[in-house]
C-alpha cells in the first residue's frame, strides 16, 4: 500500500495532504491567524472557582478563560501517592497553576485546560508530574505490550517521572526508545527552570507547528514518500528529521514541479470534503449533515444496481459505507456525538458485521472515541473527541446570504411576505405612490398576484409600482 504524505506551503497557509494509494485519508491546515495552541503547555492564574460545577476558570494570557475540572487536579495528586486528605488543595483565585490546552477554543467557550502535563515525543509521552509507564491501547498484540513493559524496566530511568508508550514504538528497540525518553526529560528539565522564572500568565513551552507535528506523529515506516513543495520547508524538515529520524531522511523529496496538489489529483478531493453527499462505488451514497450539537449520517442505497434481496443488498451498502464513513470522520475531524443511520436489517449477524467493519476501519483514527453499538433499526450512536477546529470552519464562514442555514426563502414566500409587509407600511405611513424593490423572481411572482396588488391599491388608494433590481438577494427587499 503506497502512503505519502503531501506537504503544500504557502506564505498564508501550510497544508497536509496524507495520501494511500492515490486516495486522500488525512487533511490538515494551519495559518498564522488560526495556529493551534492545543498541547502548549502554560503558566496560568486561577481567576474563579465554581465548586458547584466542578471546575475553575484559568487566565493564561488570553481574552477567554481556559475552563479547567477540578476533577483532573485531583486525578494527578491521586497518581503521586498522596494522602486521599491532600489530594485536593484548596484553591484560591490569583493562585498559579500549571496547565496545558487539551481542547481548542470553540465559539463562546475558551481552551479546554488539564493539569495531567504531557509531552510528546516520537515514540513516547512524557508525564512529568506522575510516576506510572502505560502502554497504548491501539497495541493490542500482548506478547508486544510485554515486551515494551520488560524494556522499560531495563532502562534505568529517573522514577520521578512517569511515561505512555504511543503506538508508533510498537517494534521498536531499547536504544529507540532510550533516546526518546533523554530527549523528552532534559526537555522538561529545561521547561521546569522557565516555569520558576517566568510571571504567570505566561507561555512556558509551545507545540511543534503543523509540519513537524505531522512527521512526528504520522511518519512512520509505511510512509514511502514525504514530498513538500517549499524549498526553506525542505531544508527545515531535514534538520529536524536528522536529529529524531535520520534512517527516513532519504525519503524526503523537494517538489519541483509547478502545483503539488494539483498534480496528484489532491485539490479536487479537497474540494469534496466540503459536500454533504459522498457517492460510494456501487452508486449507494452516504448524506453527512454537521450541526452545532451533533453530526448526523444517513446512509441511502441510491443507484445500487445489483439484484440482491433487501436484507442483502442492505448489508452489502452498510459495510461498504461503514468503512467509508470512518474515512470522513477522519477526514473531516468530525467530533463530538455522531448519530449514524444505516439501512435498516433484519439479521442480527449482519447488524454486527456492520459494525465490526466500522470499528476496524477506525483502527486508523488516532482520535479517541467510542461506540455504543448497533441498534435493531440500524442506528450506531458514538462520540468523536473533538481537539481542533474541523477544515471546514477553517475555510469557510458562514454564508453572508443565508446566515448559515444552507437554505433560502423562495420567491412564493417573499412575495406573500412583501405584501404582508406593504399593507403594514401603508398602514403607517399613507402615500399616493409607494414602491417596491426586490429581485426579478419575487417581482415575477408579485405580478401573478394582480388581484392582491389591485385590492391594496384600492384599499390604501395607492399606486404600486414594482421595481426588479437583479444585485437584490431573494430575501432582500426594499419598500419606499
């Protein structure tokens, strides 16, 4: 399987294409304007406690508060030992603390905060302030998991801190795995000391930017190629790799060609993450409907062809669908509480295989999330852990013209509500001659309506006259 990872550089924008055989499967963006503060790390003041909600607001230097639980303080005194009478301090506003962004700021609310410290490196995470080794659940070959668990216990290393093996050590050696844990300790050694000095609010340590968080966290060995088309971005990348991962520089590549994207057919994939509808192969076709609250996923047989009875032909759609939305929600960074809709069958067999091929395929999702199961009417309820801003509210805004509600009034109903809306001004305001601007479909379908528009003019003894003016949106209209 060819997997390549794209990596496109503008002057406002850096963009990540990760690419099997051809097809997209991961997407990612990141401007100056919009960078990501998930994983830095902070010096922050609590600004206000809530015991009734559990939670505490945090001033890290921003405009909004980073909102914190209380309950993760306690879990991390819990991890050091301590007395259950002193695992939870009692705060006070102005006291400092030290957190870190596990969430982005969303609409109204501010960062998502924790205290459990974290910091990534290639094939592990160090947690400076617990003193457990935990092993990834996506490793789920136990003779591995016994075998990462001896080397740790070989490695000698500092118990004042503890570690996550991330999955990317899965097959790795002693020595790798060694590196990895120095780097990240005299990292935090280095962080400890800015944490004295430095006034809260402050930033204490920042996250890789979007290129190098990609290399770290998604070039591994089935990578063939990491192609990018930025020359002083290729030069970084080998700098950076010489020092973590010199055995995979020689499959880094500068693009010269004229458009990257373009030229691997990547561009117009973009461009469809943003439909609604996503035809399968066999003409069936998944329908994704994002809201505020939830994301919606209807699955529909549409031109599925081939003659197979209900039960048959539904299973076949829903396991062909399954694994494509896994790919969407990866795609697209759909989070939170997902509802998904597949077509209704009647085995119970079948409903499990549907599901199985659903779990399998999101294998690959490095998001944490979880699954409910599948209901006799083909429902699957699950959450998608939601970190980031999806590409979508990257790249677009609401639309100016219909405010975001994908859907505008047709000109029958401006029409009746232009003259709902004439009645009431003459009302207020009597005049001989009044007129109305709006585009030429509303004016087209006031002009079916002569009788209405003659009852007025008698009524008010007014002259109507209607003016089309094409630059008037349909829900715009001017009466004067």
């Amino acid at each position: 399987m060819a997997r390549e990872i794209l990596i496109n550089v503008e002057p406002q924008e850096k963009r990540v294409a990760i690419v099997e055989n051809g097809i997209l499967q991961e997407y990612y963006i990141e401007r100056p304007s919009d960078k990501t503060i998930v994983g830095n790390i902070y010096k922050g003041i609590i600004d206000t406690v809530l015991p009734s909600l559990g939670a505490t607001f945090v001033d890290i230097g921003f405009s909004k508060k980073g909102f914190l639980y209380l309950s993760e303080i306690e879990s991390v005194f819990e991890s050091l030992d301590l007395p259950r009478k002193v695992l939870l301090p009692e705060l006070k506003k102005g006291q400092e603390i030290l957190v870190q962004v596990v969430k982005e700021q969303f609409g109204t609310k501010g960062p998502r905060l924790s205290t459990r410290i974290g910091l990534a490196g290639r094939y592990l995470v160090l947690l400076p302030l617990e003193n457990h080794i935990g092993v990834s659940r996506r490793i789920e070959d136990e003779a591995e998991r016994r075998r990462l668990r001896q080397l740790f216990s070989e490695l000698r290393l500092t118990k004042d801190v503890g570690f996550i093996v991330r999955t990317a050590a899965s097959g790795k050696s002693k020595l790798e795995l060694l590196r990895d844990a120095q780097f990240l300790y005299k990292l935090w050694k280095r962080l400890s000391k800015l944490i004295q000095k430095k006034p809260a609010p402050s930033l204490i340590y920042e996250e890789y930017d979007l290129t190098l968080r990609v290399i770290r966290d998604s070039f591994t060995d089935d990578v063939s190629r990491l192609i990018v088309d930025s020359k002083p971005e290729y030069l970084r990348i080998k700098r950076f790799m010489r020092t973590f991962l010199n055995y995979l520089t020689p499959r880094v590549e500068l693009y010269k060609g004229n458009d990257l994207f373009e030229d691997k057919d990547i561009e117009r994939q973009i461009n469809k993450i943003f439909e609604n509808r996503v035809y399968l192969k066999s003409g069936a076709y998944i329908i994704i409907e994002p809201t505020e609250g939830l994301v919606v996923i209807d699955v529909n047989s549409g031109g599925f062809k081939k003659k197979l009875d209900q039960e048959e032909m539904a299973f076949r759609v829903n396991c062909e669908a399954a694994g494509e939305i896994a790919r969407q929600l990866i795609l697209r960074d759909l989070g939170g509480i997902i509802v998904i809709d597949f077509i209704d069958m009647v085995k119970e067999e079948h409903r499990q295989e549907v599901l199985k091929v659903l779990k399998k395929a999101l294998n690959k999702d490095r998001a944490r999330y979880d699954i409910l199961g599948i209901s006799p009417f083909g429902l699957v309820e699950m959450t998608r852990e939601k970190v980031h801003k999806t590409v979508q509210m990257l790249a677009y805004q609401n639309c100016p013209y219909c405010q975001g509600k994908g859907k505008v009034k047709s000109p029958l109903t401006m029409a009746i509500y232009v003259l709902k809306e004439l009645k009431r001004y003459l009302r207020e305001k009597p005049q001989r001659q009044v007129s109305i601007t709006a585009c030429p479909e509303v004016i087209d379908e006031l002009l079916k309506n002569k009788e209405g528009l003659k009852v007025i003019e008698d009524s008010f003894k007014t002259r109507i006259d209607l003016r089309p003016e094409h630059s008037f949106h349909i829900e715009e209209v001017r009466i004067s």
